[in-house]
C-alpha cells in the first residue's frame, strides 16, 4: 500500500492512465435484471452514482439527461458516469414508471430480478448502480460526457465486444457466483470505456484531458490523484519531472490551465468533500489532510467548494438518520 504520509516519490507505473484508473474504482454494484412487457418505459432518477445498462436481448430507447432519445439493439451497453435522469422504454410514447417503484426479488447477492405483471416479452435489460470511490465531481468524471456507449466506443477497443459477450451469458444463467462475476466484468468494461474514451473520445487540446495524454504532466496528475491526503508543494512535483519550480510551474499552468497549487487544493477539498459525504467528522478530515486548526480547513474546503464543511456533514447525518428509521 502507499505510504500517504511519506514525502518520498510517489510509485507511479509510467502509464499516467493506468495509474489513474487505478485509483478510480468501484466500491459496490447493485444489479437489477428485467424482462420488461410490451409496451414499457422506465424513469431513472438523478442519483450520485453512475448507472449501467446492458441490453442483452431485444431493442430498446434511452432518453439521455439532455433529452436526446438513443437507439439500443441487443449486446449494446450503456454507462452514464454522473447518474444523470434518463428513461428507457420500448417507445418514445409510452408513459414511464418510475424505477424505484417496479417490485424486485434477489436473486443472489447484489443481483434482482425486477417484477412484471404480465407475461414478460422478448427484452432483457441488466440495470446497474455502480459507486465510483471518487467524488462526482473528480475532473474525470466531470469532463466525461452524459452518456458513453459501448457501440462507440468498440471499434477502438477490441475488448468490449468480449467482455459485453461474456456478461450476457451472466445474465442470461441463474449460475452460482453470477452477482461477483457480473461486478468483475462490469468494473473491468468500466475501465476499458473510461480507457478507451480519453485515448480515442473527443477532447481539447488544452485542459484536463490534454494533460493526461501528456505522459510527463499526466505521471503528475496521477501522483496527486494516488494521493490525495499529502499536501504536495510545487518542489515536489517538480522533482517528480527533475524540472525546475519555475519551469515545471509555467507548463503545467500551459497544459491544465491552472496553477498547480491550485489543482492540488481542489483535489484535497474533493476528497474531503466525499469524506464528509460519507459521515466523516470535519475535525477528522482537517487533520488527514494535515490542517493543524480545523478552522483553517473549513476557510479553504469553503473558498473552492463553495459551502462550508459542516454542511455536508450536517446532510450526511440527516441521511443516515433517515435511514435508520
């Protein structure tokens, strides 16, 4: 394991990519399996983690958070990385039901079978809430569009017809083990979108995207992502490249476009911010992140995510009491 508190150099692989993705992970999938009747539609709401769809049989339309309506055929997958509303349905028409309402039975761990009323039709639709161990607003996952679908993506990526192959026997067999399985593969196909999108998808030629395809500000990039409780000074990411400050300062602020100091401090509030999400102590996130006076933490968590530590702390606890009854 990494020793985050060390000022040693960061253990980097020399893929700047590999090493991101290594630190962007699934914490836990939740699967539901349907065979939805003619006619169908189903409303997602908005949530914090991503949602997966595999269509493993039949036809179906995506209405995208944006409102576009998408055509899926059968081994198509789709990933929305951010969790944005969005309805699947047999027909543009055809009012939708909201999903956390339909019935489920589980079928094994982390797997469901989504209930319909009448006979079932010829669809079969594999629905997945994935939580990412990075906070929604990671510039990853902001710079990622609404929608990614693998149809897109393939041709670039000989992988993701194999592993798209391989889940949809998964689905298919009521097989022992088919929950953990459908987690491995979902969180291998995951990677390889995510892989396949920033080396092959659209980007500019400046900004974030730009400085992970840089292999020696992207090896930067992806020491402060590894760790993100060290509070990195410019010295030491220059020492990273065997730059000068001065220099290494000027052609990362060219490339990212900011300066940075200032990159460092968001991904130190980010990961803040999603300690505090999940239930974390504000006095507790101040000396992780080394803040000798919890006072100054909650000044700069405030200053770049714009709403004091405490609240998200407040709204977690209000959460888990919730919960709870």
């Amino acid at each position: 394991m990494l020793d985050r508190s060390s000022k040693s150099a960061v253990a980097t692989s020399g893929d700047p990519l590999s090493d991101l993705l290594r630190g962007l992970r699934l914490d836990g999938v939740e699967y539901g399996r349907c065979r939805p009747c003619e006619p169908w539609a189903t409303a997602f709401p908005a949530q914090d983690e991503a949602r997966f769809h595999f269509l493993a049989s039949g036809r179906a339309l995506l209405q995208t958070p944006s409102g576009e309506w998408l055509t899926l055929s059968a081994g198509d997958a789709v990933l929305l990385p951010r969790g944005g509303a969005h309805v699947m349905a047999s027909g543009k028409e055809v009012p939708p039901a909201p999903y956390d309402k339909l019935i489920r039975r589980e079928v094994c761990q982390g797997i469901y079978d989504v209930q319909c009323p009448n006979a079932p039709g010829g669809t079969l639709l594999l629905v997945g809430s994935m939580r990412f161990n990075v906070d929604r607003l990671h510039p990853l996952l902001q710079l990622m569009p609404d929608v990614m679908m693998t149809s897109d993506l393939a041709g670039s990526e000989p992988a993701i017809p194999h592993l798209l192959d391989a889940m949809g026997r998964e689905v298919e067999m009521d097989r022992v083990g088919a929950g953990g399985i459908l987690a491995r593969l979902a969180d291998v196909l995951t990677a390889t979108l995510i892989r396949t999108w920033v080396e092959h998808g659209c980007g500019e030629s400046t900004g974030w995207l730009a400085a992970v395809r840089n292999p020696e500000i992207g090896r930067v990039l992806a020491a402060i992502h590894l760790q993100p409780e060290r509070d990195w000074s410019v010295a030491d990411l220059a020492r990273l490249l065997g730059a000068s400050r001065s220099g290494f300062a000027e052609r990362f602020s060219r490339v990212v476009g900011e300066t940075p100091a200032r990159y460092v401090a968001r991904v130190r509030m980010h990961q803040a911010r999603q300690w505090l999400s999940q239930g974390m102590r504000v006095s507790v996130a101040a000396q992780r992140l080394g803040y000798d006076a919890e006072a100054s933490f909650s000044r700069a968590f405030k200053r770049i995510i714009g709403a004091p530590p405490s609240a998200y702390r407040a709204t977690t606890t209000t959460r888990m009491a919730a919960a709870a009854e």
